[in-house]
C-alpha cells in the first residue's frame, strides 16, 4: 500500500507526535479565542478556504475553519484540494487515489472508493501520487483534520489554476453524492504576497503598500469567495497576484455549491507580518491569510 511521507514536518509544522498535537491543541485554542458566537457560521458549515504557510503563522486561522466544518457533523472524507506551487502538467487536477498519508500523528487512509469514482468519472482529474511529493498546501492542513476527525478518510486534489478549475469541485462533489459520502470539502491558498521578498510591490515598499495589500489586494479576491463566485477566482488572482492557489479555491467553492452551500462567512483575514510582528518587529514583507467558511441551510 503506498504511503507518502510527510514533506514538511518539522519545517512549517511541528515533527515529533508530542509537539505536533500539543501545537493541533494550541491554535485551536487560539482560533476559539478569537470568535464569539455572533461571529460563527449561520447555517450548517460544508467546506472552508484555508492557508496553508507555517503554523507558526497562518495555523490557528486554518485550525479555526476545519474545526467549524467538523463541529455538529460526522465527516467521512475531507476532500482537500490543494495550490499547484511546482509542478504543472496541465488542466487536470492531481490526485492521490490510494494507499494513506503519514503525518507525526499517524496515517490517514485515502478514500480509494472516492478517489477510483472521480478519475472514471471525469478526465479533469488524474491519478498522479508522485505530484504531492514535494507540494506542502495539503500536508500542513492533515494533521487538524486527524486531530479532529479521527477516523475520517482523505482525498487530497492538487488544482491547477485554469479557467476551468471549478469544473473539478463539481466532479468530486457530485461523485461523493453518489456514493453517499459524508465530506468535508477545504481549499488551501495563500492571498498576495507583497514585498520586496516577492517582487511584487505595486504601491511601494513599508506600510502604506502592506496596507494595500490587505485592505485591497486581499480583499479584491476575498469578495468573490464570500459570494461564491468559483467561475471568477482563477481570472482575478492572474491579474492582481492575490491568491497562489487560486485553482484550489475555485475548486472548493464549486464543490460546497454543489453540495448545496448558499452562504459565505469570513472567519478571519490577518497577514504574516502581523501575526509575527511581536516575534520579528515590524517587517517589508507580508502574505496574506484568510479563513471562509462555506454553509447550507440547517
């Protein structure tokens, strides 16, 4: 059966089983902290947008939306559709389509039935294992939803950012309909990454153009998820570089349609530079992170 190893464990997220669930256990703290319960999702929550830096820096905004979507249901699969960072060979999304995932807190077991499903159902997604080598925006998401749906199964998705992306949410979606399949869905991006790190600073270098990149940039593709428009997303985040996986997100939000989601919540919007500002002080540079979740009707 194959297995693959986790890529990034003791770089964006903690390596040892200890240090890993006390850090799942931390920022899930964090993420409650920070909500009140007139800011939770209205309805029944079906997916979410991730980020997926270090935890150190984006892990309890993703901790936050994974414990949403797991609270008042019993997930069997969390379908996670990832950003394309290296590797592109094409439209098609990228799957892992059997074997489990290894992280510091055990292995999680690939949906096999879900995965065989959507590659013979549609030719916009592929079975590519060896393309999740070196591709961390899944891995750092597994170990919250292990942590919290322990006996949950995975199907992880690489997305390509192409106009016809949001095409592969509705395959998975309609597939895990059909087979009965109880899902999770989340998309993992990263918003701009502004700076001189990145060679990308439109309105200047310091704090005016990190402002900017927040309070515009960011939120210039953070509207189109809160209104759920998949068909759009992949087309903003090409002209104004505001979101690496912008494939990922149009994927998820078609599939949470799909599986009749109508409305959007922000649950949160920070950057690197202000989440690390007491750690590092003020910094040139900043990405940004965004948590949304996506509900149906209760």
């Amino acid at each position: 059966m194959p297995v693959r190893v986790p890529m990034v464990a003791g770089q964006f997220y903690p390596g040892s089983p200890e240090a890993c669930r006390a850090g799942v256990a931390g920022y899930l703290s964090q993420a409650g902290a920070s909500v009140s319960e007139e800011d939770a999702p209205v309805g029944q929550p079906v997916g979410g947008i991730v980020p997926h830096a270090g935890w150190v820096f984006s892990g309890a905004v993703a901790a936050g939306v994974i414990q949403a979507v797991t609270a008042d249901q019993a997930v069997e699969t969390f379908v996670i559709f990832g950003a394309v960072h290296r590797l592109f060979s094409g439209p098609a999304g990228l799957t892992y389509g059997s074997g489990s995932w290894q992280t510091p807190l055990g292995d999680i077991l690939i949906d096999e039935e879900l995965a065989a499903g959507v590659i013979r159902a549609s030719s916009a997604i592929v079975d590519n294992p060896r393309a999740h080598d070196a591709e961390h925006s899944i891995e750092v998401q597994v170990p919250f939803v292990q942590y919290l749906a322990p006996s949950a199964r995975l199907l992880p998705v690489m997305v390509p950012p192409t106009r016809s992306a949001h095409q592969v949410g509705h395959v998975v979606a309609e597939q895990a309909q059909a087979i009965g399949r109880k899902v999770a869905i989340l998309g993992s991006t990263d918003l701009t990454h502004y700076g001189p790190r990145y060679q990308f600073t439109p309105m200047g270098a310091g704090p005016k153009g990190l402002k900017w990149a927040k309070e515009v940039n960011d939120r210039r593709v953070l509207e189109l998820m809160i209104n759920l428009r998949d068909d759009e997303v992949v087309a903003e985040a090409e002209e104004h570089h505001n979101a690496c996986g912008s494939g990922a997100v149009a994927a998820a939000i078609r599939a949470c349609r799909t599986c009749g989601a109508q409305k959007a919540h922000l649950f949160r919007h920070t950057t690197s530079s202000e989440v690390a500002r007491d750690r590092y002080g003020d910094m040139d540079d900043a990405v940004g992170y965004a948590g949304v979740v996506f509900s149906r009707p209760a």
